[in-house]
C-alpha cells in the first residue's frame, strides 16, 4: 500500500477557496481541477512512486500554487 503524506484540510480547503475566489465561473475551474487530477492519475501510473498524494489534492495544490506565484509558470520557457 502506498505511503500517503499527511496533508492539513483546512489548508487544501483554504486553497480551494482561493481558486474558486479568483475565477470567474466556478463550474469551469471545478471543471479544470478534475481534468488536471484525471491527468495526474493517469500520469501516476507511471511514476509508481509518486503515489504518496491523491490526484485531485494534489491537482488543488498545484492549481493554487500557480494563482499565487505565477512565477512558476513563467520558468517554463
């Protein structure tokens, strides 16, 4: 059985909350976080080590990480 990392709740719930707050529409950024985490599953099962973290907490995660810092996605280039 995969090893899970011990997340806090309240903090994913906080995140959600910001990504809801920051768009527009919020059935199309529900829409955006399932896709990223159905990628990320799928993505997963290559990377059996990479299991530690369901795929749509972490697809919150990484989603809110890139509205606070867009930073991150400008290294990209």
């Amino acid at each position: 059985m995969a090893k899970r990392y011990v997340i806090d709740p309240q903090e994913v719930i906080h995140r959600v909350e910001d990504l809801v707050a920051a768009s527009s529409n919020r059935y199309k950024i529900t829409v955006q976080v399932a896709n990223r985490a159905k990628h990320r599953r799928y993505e997963e099962i290559e990377e059996y080590d990479d299991r530690a973290m369901k795929p749509i907490v972490r697809a919150v995660i990484e989603m809110s990480d890139e509205l606070t810092q867009p930073e991150i996605l400008s290294d990209e280039d």
